[in-house]
C-alpha cells in the first residue's frame, strides 16, 4: 500500500505531536508505565472495569486486572484519552456528549495504538499483516484489523 495516497485526521496528527513530545518515535517506545509516569498519572490494575479519575491535580488511571495484556493496553490508551481530551463527569452529562466523548476515546485508542508516524514499520506485503502488526503494537488482532481498514479505506479515498 502507498501511504502518500493516506490522509491524517486531526485527532492522528494531535497524537503524533504527543508521542513527539514525550519522544516516543518506534512502537517499542509506546509503553503505558512510562507514559503515565511522564504525564504524572498514577496506573494501578485492579479486578474491576477500567476507568480513570481526575481530582484537582491527582490524574489516575485503573485498568481491569482480568483483561488479557494486549486489552489492559488498549483500555490504557481509552481511559488516557478521557484524562488528556475530556471534561466533565459522564453520568452527569447528556447522553450526546458522553456518546461523542466515547467516539473519540475510541478513535483515539487506535490511533495510539498504531499511531500514523509509525506506519513505516509495518510490512504492507506480509501475508499474516494483522498477526504482524498485533506482535509489534502488543494490542489485540481485532484493533489491528479496524486500523488497518481504516487506513486503506483512507488511502483509497484520496484515490
């Protein structure tokens, strides 16, 4: 595939400059312990579903211990796009917003996940691609295959 043809989205390059900003250039760098650690936010795992919690300066985030290793990633990456994007408190909100704040938290995980700069790395030519790119972001083969429609379905559009 021919990336030229790819167009980045808003939120894609806000996340590119992010990872720039905290030196995160190969999908080894993106690490969620190192990553809270340089935005001050505490990460604990605990046996219940993942949230995050914002009071004054304490930024936290909780992921559920049960999730497989490649869903604790990706429950990181929704919850740390509520502490860096979102305001307010869900419940409390009308349910268009919450519904807006959920679409992006999950746009927002795939682009963290495999973020646009780091497309480079990918083989487009390997038969097993999704497995491929599953073993070098460590998240789950389902993200991986969103992503990579999504990512041909754009570069099909600037066709």
């Amino acid at each position: 595939m021919e990336l030229r043809r790819y167009y980045t989205t808003a939120l894609e390059d806000w996340v590119t400059r992010f990872y720039t900003r905290l030196k995160i250039f190969r999908p080894e760098d993106i690490n969620p312990l190192i990553i809270s650690r340089k935005l001050s936010i505490f990460l604990r795992e605990r046996p219940f579903p993942s949230t995050h919690q914002v009071v004054g300066r304490f930024r936290c985030i909780v992921i559920d211990s049960r999730l497989s290793q490649e869903e604790k990633r990706e429950a990181f990456f929704h919850e740390l796009c509520h502490i860096l994007r979102h305001v307010g408190v869900q419940s409390m909100m009308p349910e268009a917003f919450r519904e807006l704040q959920e679409r992006d938290a999950n746009h927002f995980t795939k682009y963290a996940a495999i973020p646009f700069h780091m497309l480079r790395f990918i083989d487009w030519d390997e038969p097993y691609i999704i497995e491929h790119m599953s073993n070098m972001f460590k998240v789950t083969p389902k993200l991986c295959e969103e992503r990579l429609i999504q990512i041909r379905n754009r570069a099909l559009i600037k066709q």
